[in-house]
C-alpha cells in the first residue's frame, strides 16, 4: 500500500513539474507583448476641455495674457518606435492605404473623443525599453498616393489640405477675447466672431516654391523609467502635451495672428512641437 501511495505521489510531481515547465516555456522571448501609450492635452496646467464654437466662456489664457478657449483640438501620430537601454527595438508597422482595413501605424488624437487617447502596440519584442520616437504630422509615405482611407480620409473628416500641402498635423480652433475675426455668413458656413483657426500642416519641400514645407516634426521623449514588455506584462506609458508650449513658445497673439491655413505661416508653430511633449510617468 504504501508503494502505490508513493507512486502515486511521485506520479503528481512529475505532472507538475512537467506543468511548470510548460509554463515557464511560454514565457520564452521569442513571444512578444504589447505597450499601451496614453495621450493627455493639456493647457499650462489646466486638464484640456472643450467649448461650443464661438463660447466666450474664456478658460486659458497665454503668457502673454490673451483669453481664449478651445471648440477643436487634433493631431496626428505616426511612425512610433520604440528603443531599450539593452538593444530592444521596435518599429511600429506603417501603411496608407485607400482600403480603411489595411491602415496602420496612423493615428488621430482628438480632444473630445476619449477613445483615441489610447494606442496599443501589438507584437512588441520582449524586453526592457526606455525610450518612444514619434512624429507629428503626416510624413510623404502617407501622401505621395493622394488621400488615402480610414482616418485619413477627407471624406471621414481626415484634415486634409491640398494634394501639395497635405494633411494638417495638428489644428486648434476656438475662441479668444482679442481675436479680430468678425462673424461671416457664406454658403451655408458661419464664422463666428472673435475666432481662431490655427493649422499645422505640410509635409514637402518643394523647390522654387516658398510656401511648400516640410512641418512635420519628430519627437523622442525618455520615460524616467525602464518598462519591460512581455507575454503578461503590458506597460503604459502616460504622455502629455501642453498646448500653451505652442502658443506661447512661437508668440502667438490672437489680435495678428488668428487664421492659419497654409503651411509656411505655421512653422514658428511647427517648430515648438518637439516641447509640448512629455512624458509623465510609466505604469509596469
């Protein structure tokens, strides 16, 4: 009796080590994992929140002192890669596409729709990683085709400015006191009083042609941190963008400067992005 009460035993261990093997197996670095990228706006310290157009509920004001709010606020990001202290690397996958489905590595960051603050990175090699690369804007493999699907197509709200100019990167819009902007009625369009629309857009040097730039812009920012990404392990990383960075860092004052809409009038705007943004902590 005994016996079989020792075989019997000895047969559970077995089965559970062999158990523990498998699992330790699965956890192989030839599996890779995900990392989650979190987008929070912000106006100087002020949590971003939107207004109905032409609101002269003013909630900011710049350095400078001008009010103003916000009715729209968007930008683009793409071609995201990340880097680790020990060599890690990845590169998330890009294509534009006039098929929606087959669009990747494009994304719209929106004020207001708070499903587009999250971007998940699927098939990350696992491994420790410290730093994330970005560009603003969409950059010419998303345009030499013309306008293409999904989020960036012009017929699903996608800004898009002329075949030449291209996308706008980032565009804020709203309201502010010392805006000279009078209320226009045309074709069925309003333009309220004492509004702005500012567009930072363009994505080619074109020679002999001015107004034709490149304002795109990339951004690398370390996480303070060290993140490991594994098979169970799904880091995120909590970014930050403050508005007034751009405003205030390119000299914006609403009583000149109120409409933007061609690409070279935005670069002093372009020019700031790489500041706006921050990282402001990681959760393991």
């Amino acid at each position: 009796m005994k016996r079989y009460t020792y075989f019997i035993i000895s047969l559970l261990v077995t089965v559970l080590f062999s158990a523990c093997q498998e699992d330790e197996g699965a956890m192989t670095p030839d599996i890779p994992g995900a990392l989650s990228i979190e987008f929070d706006n912000y106006v100087g310290s002020q949590p971003m929140q939107l207004d109905p157009v032409g609101s002269t509920d003013y909630r900011y004001i710049t350095g400078s002192g001008q009010e103003f709010n916000l009715s729209t606020f968007r930008y683009y990001i793409s071609n995201i890669k990340l880097e680790g202290p020990d060599g890690a690397s990845f590169e998330d996958e890009m294509n534009a596409s006039a098929n929606a489905d087959e669009v990747r590595g494009y994304y719209l960051v929106q004020e207001g729709e708070s499903s587009s603050y999250f971007i998940d990175l699927d098939d990350v090699p696992t491994g420790q990683y410290n730093r994330i690369t970005f560009t603003l804007g969409i950059p010419e493999e998303g345009v030499q085709e013309g306008a293409a699907g999904g989020i960036l197509d012009p017929a699903e709200g996608a800004w898009f400015w002329t075949w030449n100019s291209g996308y706008i990167g980032l565009g804020m819009e709203g309201t502010a006191a010392d805006s000279p902007q009078e209320r226009v009625e045309r074709d069925g369009f309003v333009t309220e009083a004492n509004t702005f629309a500012l567009h930072v857009g363009g994505w080619k040097e074109v020679e002999g042609n001015d107004n034709m730039v490149d304002n795109t812009r990339t951004v690398t920012l370390d996480f303070g941190d060290v993140v490991t990404v594994g098979q169970d392990v799904k880091p995120k990383v909590h970014v930050v963008f403050d508005m007034l960075e751009i405003l205030d860092g390119a000299g914006i004052d609403f009583s000149q400067t109120f409409q933007v809409h061609a690409p070279r009038a935005a670069i002093p705007m372009a020019d700031e992005i790489p500041e706006a943004f921050t990282v402001d902590h990681v959760h393991q």
